[in-house]
C-alpha cells in the first residue's frame, strides 16, 4: 500500500526553548538552596534533578528546518507525519527525525548504448532535473529514491530510443536528432511516470549526448552524407521540371516561337542541364537550323 504524506503535529519551538531554558535556571536555584540548606539537601536536589531531566526533554524535541526541507517523523515505527514549516520547532521529542530535502536536484546519466528503431548502436545520456514531491513515499515505498530515479532513468531512455530512429529524412517521422524538443518531452512524461511511484516529479529532462556507437560512426556519416546528397538531388530535380514546365507554358501562351515534339526534347535537355549541373554552363550558339 502506498504511503501518502500528512502534516505532522508541530509547534513553534520559541516557547519550549524559554522553558528549557527557564527549568535550567530553576535547576541551579535549586542545586544552591540544596547547598545552603546542608541538613536536608535531598528535596533541592530531587527538585533540581528533576528539573534537569525536564528541561532535556523538553529540548530534544526542538528542530531547526531550513527552506525546502522536511522531517520525516516516525514514532515507534509508525510513520506519524511529516513537517514542511521552516524554522525553529518543537514536536514530540520520543518521536524518530529523518531529514529529507526538497530542493531541485539534477544529474547526469551515463552514456549508455541501445539500438535504435532501425537496429542501429548509438550512445544515448540525458540531463535530469527532478525533486521530492511526497516525503512518505519518498522515505518508505522505495529502499533509495535517489538510485530509483537514476535507474527508472536510464530504463526510460532505453525504451526511448528503442521506439524512435537516430535520423530520417521524412518530416512524418520523429527522430531522436531532428525533433528534439518533442524527444526531450516525451522523455520527461516517461520518467515522471515511472518515479511518481517513489513521490518524485521531474521538472525537466533533455538529451545530453547522442551519438553513433564509434563501431559504426564512420559508415553512418557516409550513409548520412549519401541520404543528404540525395534529399537535395531530389528538391533541385523537382524545382528543374517545374521551371522548365513554366518556360514551355510561357513561350506558347506568348507565342515567341512554335516548337515541335524534337525542339521541345533538346530545349527540355537544355534547361534540365543548366539547372542540375553542379558546375555552370557554357552557351553554344546554333547558326545553322536543328534539321
């Protein structure tokens, strides 16, 4: 069954401590009269002792909790709540503190390497950012939430690139290096999901490194190169039959000059030429007639 935190019985410990104080005072009143009373000591001195004791008490049970701490009090084993008000306070002094923080902390994982959606080796680490949302939770249902969360970490990851390709050229598809915001935000969603278990929330999670396998790295950037060459081969391909479409529909709706099927062809090769040519052209002027 899952713990759920609730506040704990507190007190400002302001008065306790003029009390503890006060009983201590009272004990050395009391140890002197025992002193100036030489022939019947013993009620000065029980007083006195007693008092002392009172005042131990009394005091064992102040506790100072700075900004964005908590106690995690237990009595006997039973969890009995917990305590959030910074300053000094007073609670129950037979019950057990556990300090506990609930501040922002961030780590970095390892790199760790997975296969990707299409069975690739890459290395993979991320930055995470989380805190302690419930301090019950946080302190019983899981043995160390500070390893639950780095582990629960790295298995999100692992699940992330595994669902997920490295690279691809089609917008429709969410790549771990092209849509890294929404990358980023599934690995938060994941993570948070996974170490709400242990009371914990996760403020912000991004990739921190990303990179082929180095058994592969070198093919990779030749396969990447190659796909990119390609990509741009096919966008300057379509702009060439586009502008060349436009010429035709231009000079025949003009009426510059009629071309048969034949002139077409050498003036489509023309054009097509000059623009997916990697280097410029260099014109040749026809005297003569194409027959």
């Amino acid at each position: 069954m899952a713990m759920k935190e609730r506040d704990a019985v507190s007190f400002s410990g302001w008065l306790a401590l003029l009390l503890g104080l006060g009983a201590l005072a009272s004990a050395v009143v009391a140890f002197g009269l025992a002193k100036a009373h030489a022939h019947e000591p013993a009620m000065y001195i029980g007083g006195g002792i007693g008092l002392v004791v009172f005042a131990i008490i009394l005091m064992s049970g102040l506790m100072v909790i700075g900004p964005n701490e908590a106690r995690v009090l237990t009595f006997f084993g039973k969890y009995t709540g917990s305590v959030k008000t910074s300053g000094l306070r007073w609670i129950n002094p037979f019950t057990n503190k556990r300090p506990i923080s609930l501040r922002a902390r961030n780590f970095e994982t390892a790199k760790i390497k997975v296969n990707d959606l299409d069975g690739n080796p890459i290395e993979i680490g991320a930055v995470i950012v989380w805190r302690v949302l419930d301090t019950a939770q946080a302190t019983f249902d899981v043995e160390s939430y500070t390893n639950y969360v780095q582990i629960q970490t790295e298995s999100a990851m692992r699940k992330l690139a595994m669902h997920h390709p490295y690279d691809s050229h089609d917008d429709n598809v969410m790549s771990l290096r092209g849509q890294s915001e929404a990358i980023a935000d599934q690995l938060r969603k994941e993570v948070d999901e996974r170490i709400h278990a242990a009371g914990c929330e996760v403020m912000d999670a991004r990739i921190a490194h990303l990179a082929y396998a180095p058994e592969i790295a070198q093919a990779m950037l030749q396969r990447q190169q190659a796909g990119a060459i390609i990509a741009a081969r096919q966008r300057i391909v379509e702009g060439a039959v586009s502008m060349v479409e436009m010429a035709l529909e231009q000079l025949a709706k003009r009426g510059i000059v009629e071309l048969d099927t034949e002139r077409k062809a050498a003036m489509v090769s023309n054009l097509l030429v000059v623009l997916c040519g990697e280097r410029s052209t260099q014109p040749v002027i026809n005297t003569g007639s194409l027959y």
